[in-house]
C-alpha cells in the first residue's frame, strides 16, 4: 500500500501565495487507512484566519467585477485541473480519508469536477426579474449580486464533495471565499486548492486555512468582515457555529439518521440493495446514511436474512485494492462511537446479526466489520444519535402508523427512504415524513448534484438548501432598482 503524495510538508494559501502558519508549527496528517503519517499540515492560528479574511475582504471587489461568463469560464478551468489531477487526487483522497479508491474515491473526484461545471453553468442563468410599479413613470427590476465574504467549514466524510458544493456556487455568485476543512482531511483539502488556484482568479478570492476548527473554524464564522458562513458537519458544531455567526447568512448542512422504511408490499431484494448503499457507502460516514431501518413485521425476517447475504458480500480492506468495498472508518471518535452505541443496543436487549466489533489483521484498529443489528428499539443510542459508521440497525414495525411515528420521533429531519409498490401510500409518506428530502424505492444514500438538498425546519438537520442553482441563489443577495423615467 504505497503511494506518493505531492509534497511531504503542505502549506496554507492566503492571498494568491502558498504560506506557513503565522505560528510556524505543523501537525501531521495521519492516514487512516495505513497508520502512516503521509504530510505535516500548517496548525493555522486565529491569526492566520484573520489574515485570510483581510485578503478575501481585499478581493471583494475584484471578484464581483469579473463579468458571469468570465467566472464561468474560470469555474470551468477549475473543473479541468480536477480533471486532469482525476488519478493523482483519488489517490490521496483515499490515503487521507480511507475511502476505497475504485469503489468511491474516483467518484468523489468526478463530482467535484461536476460541482463547477453546474456552478459554472447555472450562473449564466441567474436571473432577476421586471416588477410592476404604482407609478406610471417608474421602471422597477431586481439583480442577484455577491453577498460578499463567506466563510466555509467542511467535514472529513466527503472533503471534495462537501467542500465543492459550497465553494463553487460561492465563486459563481461573485463571492469571496476563506475555506477551513477539517483537520483529518487537510492534504486533500491542499490538493483541491491546487487546483482551484490553477484557474488564476484574483489573489484573495480563495483563501485556504488549515488548522483547529475550535481557532480557526471559530475565529472565520464570527468575524466582523465575513458576510454568509457556510458549514456541513454535525449538529452540536453547527449550532456553535450558527451561534457566532449570528447577524450573518448562515447555510448549514448538519446531521441525520435516516430513516428507510421498508413496508411489506415492497420488492425485499431492491430494499436490501438500497439498505447496503445506505448503510455502508463511505463506511456509513453519511449524514444520509440509512441508520435507522424499519422493517414491516410481515417481511422482517425475509429482509434481515437478505440484507446479511448481502453484507457479507462486502469487502473490508485495504482501499486500495480493487476489490475493496468497505474502507476504514476516518478516526477514532467515530469508531469509539461505533463501540459505545453496539454495547448499548446489545445491552438492552438488541441482537448482532453480523459484524459488531473492530476488525483484526489490519495496519490500524479503524477498519470495522459490517455490522446488522436486529431487535432495535427507536429509544436506543443507535437510534437517537447519528452512528455514523458501517451499521444497519433493524427495527420491525406494525402498520403505516406506527411507522410513520417512529420515523418521526427523531430530532433530525434531513432524508428518508420508502420502500413500497403502493403509490397511493408513497405520497402520503413522502408528504408525512418530517424531513427535507425523501426518496422513493432508492437508497437513502441516492442524490444528485443539482437537486436542492437540505433538512426540514424545526428539525437539527441545518437550515438552507445546497445543490444546483438552489446554492447559488442563496448565497447572492437580491437587489430591487426602481428608476424613474423622466417625461412618461
């Protein structure tokens, strides 16, 4: 399991120029996959994020003064670097992240690429409007222009894919940018930044900070100069951020825990098809991931006994071969968690069907065994809390009802599946369920770029939508001209 990362010592890029911390110290970047450290990353400081934010403030008018087309036309060379770097960058995703390489990480890439094009794209079509007027003489219209600043914080489960949908319709829209990634994640954060910096937009009109999310994560969402933030990660952190962010334009992307109801009509092998995407795409590091499967008592052992087929099926091991499937998981906390909500479900009467523990035999103690657990009760931790690993936790109902009220009873509110040959009964669920998307007979895991994707309010699933030109128009203000004509 070798290969070769670009530089062993990375640097921040602040104004246009690749640069150390204002510190000088560094951490090293550990791959989850190997054990191995692969790179030293610069431990940003409040400093440095203050520095990135002068630029990016700096830039302000320069950005917004580059014509649509002509950002267009940058956005899209962003793509093509993507493009070209498409071998070398999945190959550091996979080290950095641990994801399997053929399995997923080429993917990622792709949709990275993507994420400019649609951005690049939809920003040629983004429209105002002609309003009428009380007054005969008065000609009244609305533009979109930049917001200004924005400050963006991205998770280590899908660093290209999380950081692409909130970076590309932010340069679309005229704005500036100061990205901090997260930490486990930070040499493929670097390698991205390469290649946004081919596209030769003016210095300060990108700005990467790597380092703590408690400094420099902080320190970017409550600035006085950044104007919108915008965050994908967990619930608890995005409230933090939220909180000082506060007066801001704030997008957040936080947490779910499906659920994937499987009722007794439904066709059971295309059910345990979705439930394996669901569960087990990126480890079942996914705010989409299927974490809570409920299962019609009249189908419950058919599809427990089908879904352990086709678990076993999966590959765990080293994401670089070709036949791997299931990755590590990224870092300790999220197997620690994998530990803690298995002992509680078992603990109060759940049962492992598969899996349960950390598996043996490998360079690090993060790659876990698929898991199924049968017998859950919707007050367990497995149910309450994102797991956020390679777990399917079953738990067996009677009836619409009953279904619909234990899928609700939930404090997230981000995606749900539905599994039923029922149409009647599909639409009365894709209206009932409390959360912002709901996918029909396909994996809780299924979406697409250019979709609007976020939670349903009242929810801790974030608040705003990210995908297509859904993202580009929030993250624009709307300015109404009225212009009196003399003489009319």
């Amino acid at each position: 399991m070798t290969v070769d990362v670009a530089r062993s010592l990375r640097k921040m890029f602040i104004g246009g120029a690749w640069v150390d911390s204002e510190s000088g110290n560094h951490f090293d970047a550990i791959s989850p996959a190997t054990g191995a450290v692969i790179a030293q990353v610069p431990e940003g400081t409040r400093a440095d994020a203050r520095r990135a934010v002068e630029a990016a403030h700096g830039a302000k008018a320069a950005v917004a003064g580059l014509k649509g087309f002509e950002r267009s036309r940058r956005l899209h060379l962003i793509a093509d670097a993507i493009h070209r770097r498409r071998d070398d960058l999945a190959r550091i995703l996979t080290l950095d992240q641990g994801k399997p390489l053929q399995a997923e990480a080429y993917g990622e890439v792709d949709e990275a690429a993507e994420y400019f094009r649609i951005a690049a794209e939809d920003l040629k079509r983004l429209e105002g409007s002609v309003l009428p007027s009380a007054s005969p003489s008065k000609l009244v219209f609305t533009r979109r222009i930049p917001r200004g600043v924005y400050g963006l914080i991205t998770p280590w489960n899908w660093p290209l894919t999380m950081a692409t949908e909130l970076i590309a319709p932010a340069l679309a829209g005229g704005n500036t940018v100061v990205w901090t990634p997260a930490p486990s994640t930070s040499v493929i954060s670097v390698a991205l930044m390469e290649c946004i910096a081919e596209a030769d937009l003016p210095p300060g009109a990108v700005n990467l900070v790597t380092g703590p999310g408690a400094e420099v994560g902080d320190e970017v969402a409550g600035h006085p100069l950044v104007d919108g933030v915008g965050f994908v990660g967990s619930t608890a952190t995005g409230g933090s951020v939220a909180r000082r962010a506060a007066g801001k334009h704030v997008m957040l992307e936080l947490g779910g825990n499906g659920p994937m109801i499987v009722f007794g009509d439904a066709n059971i092998e295309h059910a345990v098809a979705g439930a394996i995407v669901g569960c087990y795409l990126c480890a079942g590091q996914s705010c989409t991931a299927g974490e809570r499967i409920l299962v019609e008592e009249s189908v419950h052992d058919e599809f427990v006994a089908g879904l352990t087929r086709a678990a076993k099926e999966l590959r765990l091991g080293d994401p670089f071969a070709a036949d791997t499937t299931l990755g590590p998981l990224n870092n300790e906390g999220v197997a620690t968690k994998m530990d803690n909500h298995i002992a509680d479900a078992v603990g109060s009467g759940a049962r492992v069907v598969l899996g349960g523990k950390r598996a043996d035999g490998f360079p690090t103690r993060l790659y876990y065994e698929a898991t199924i657990l049968d017998g859950v009760k919707p007050d367990m931790l497995v149910s309450r809390e994102e797991t956020f690993g390679p777990i399917a936790p079953v738990i067996k109902f009677r009836g619409e009802a009953e279904a619909l009220a234990i899928a609700n009873d939930s404090p997230y509110g981000l995606l749900g599946a539905v599994y039923t040959r029922d149409l009647s009964r599909a639409l009365r669920m894709a209206d009932q369920l409390e959360t912002g998307w709901v996918n029909i007979n396909e994996s809780s895991n299924y979406w697409e770029a250019h979709l609007p994707f976020g939670g349903k309010a009242g929810k801790r699933s974030g608040i705003g939508r990210v995908g297509g030109h859904f993202a580009l128009e929030q993250m624009t203000d709307l300015k109404t001209v009225v212009i009196e004509i003399e003489g009319s």
